[in-house]
C-alpha cells in the first residue's frame, strides 16, 4: 500500500474511491479553511457533518500530495458556474479535479491538462418516475421502461451518474438541460454518451468510464477520449490519509 498517490502521468486520469466512515475527526477539521468549517457546522446531523469533513479534508491531503503542498495550504476558487478549482498561485501545476460524494462513499478524480467530471450514488429503492419524465430524454426513458427490478434501479442511476458526470466535467452544474443530451443506460451496454444537441456539441466527444464504488453504489466518470483511467481505494484515518491501493 502506497501512503501517497504517484505522480501523474501524461493522459492520465486517477480516481480514488473513499469510505468516509472516519472518527473522530478533530485532526481532520484541523485542515480546512474557516469556510469549510463554518459549512460543516451547518449541517443539521452528526452523521453529514462528519462526512463533510472526513472528505473535504481527504480532498486537501490528495491534493496536497500531488502538489507537494500542506493540506492546510491548499486555496480553492470557483468557475462561474460553480466548479471547484485550485486557485491561481497554489501551484504551477496545472491539476485539475472533481468530487463527489454519497452516503458513506466519496469518489474523487485527478489529471492534468484535462478536465475530468466524476459522481456517485448511493442506490436508494424509492420512486424515481418522476424525474425520469422531468429530466431524461425520450430515447433514455425508452430504455427504462424496457426494463424491469433490479435492472431498472441500476439503469435508472447509470443514467443519472453519467449525466451528472458529464455536467460536471464541462462545469456548467444543471444550466445544460438533462435531456440535452442522450446517454446509454443499460446493465448489458458500454457507458457512452449517444448523441448531443448542436448547443452543447463538445458533450458528444466525452468518453464515461463506469466506476466501481463498492456495493450499493453506482459511480461514472466523464472525460475526454484517450485518457488512461488508474483507479485507486483510499484508506482515511483520523489523521487523514492513511494509504492508498492502486486496483
């Protein structure tokens, strides 16, 4: 087990899949900003908070890693639209990078030179037909009601994480309207994007990668063609970063 992730390499996309169930998380909250402590004590339970803390504060040490920089000292901005980004000064480094975030899994993306877009969900069984009819395309909702159970959940969230993946890969968040564009969805099918209107053109090129999250957990990675995609699974402790292993 590495106790830092290597250097990236040219075309390169590492993914790191956490289990954020970490206390105490005292040294934790040692490293984030004002900010990021002021967010965390906002939140009504025990239990989000610490999932807050546990990784925004794994998001510092990664990132620190790369950059050769303290946790503590790594300074974020915001793209117009919301994307979190280093802020200018942090590093010559051109790293770029996302997260995501859901029960008790974070799932986080890093390259260089290249945009990367990543989500997560925790599969839940209640009903989602609704935001089928109000977000997915016709061809989408097409496929879904082909299918049936446990087939059904697992399409239904293949779809929403790739679309959120490639919403956050080009950093608009939900300015872009879901059924803008059509993505596969099937258990038997390969994750790709089918088609995108004129307006948003670029989203056709995106290349989604399926990641595996661990059981109860659907993840997808949005980037562009060619990347080589390293996954890792990130050992957190309440000191931070305890380790990594390359799968």
């Amino acid at each position: 087990m590495n106790q830092a992730p290597p250097p990236l390499g040219p075309g390169e996309v590492h993914v790191m899949i956490a289990d954020l169930e970490v206390e105490p998380i005292e040294n934790l909250l040692a490293v984030l900003s004002p900010t990021e402590v002021a967010r965390a004590d906002r939140f009504h339970f025990p239990r989000d908070r610490r999932r807050y803390v546990v990784s925004q504060s794994l998001l510092r040490h990664l990132l620190g890693s790369y950059l050769e920089v303290a946790p503590d000292g790594i300074r974020f901005d915001t793209l117009p639209r919301g994307k979190p980004v280093l802020a200018d000064g942090v590093s010559q480094l051109d790293l770029r990078f996302n997260l995501a975030h859901s029960g008790e899994r974070a799932a986080y993306a890093f390259s260089v030179g290249r945009d990367v877009g990543i989500d997560l969900e925790q599969v839940e069984r209640r009903d989602f037909e609704g935001l089928v009819e109000r977000f997915f395309a016709g061809e989408e909702a097409e496929a879904l009601a082909g299918l049936a159970g446990e087939d059904w959940l697992t399409g239904f969230f293949n779809c929403w994480t790739r679309k959120e993946a490639v919403l956050k890969w080009r950093g608009d968040g939900l300015m872009i309207p879901l059924d803008q564009f059509v993505v596969t969805l099937r258990p038997d099918e390969a994750p790709g994007v089918v088609r995108a209107s004129s307006e948003i053109s670029d989203v056709a090129q995106v290349e989604l990668t399926a990641l595996d999250a661990g059981p109860g957990y659907i993840g997808a990675l949005a980037a562009i063609p060619g990347a080589r995609v390293v996954e890792f699974d990130v050992l957190a402790s309440t000191g931070g970063l305890a380790g990594l292993r390359m799968r």
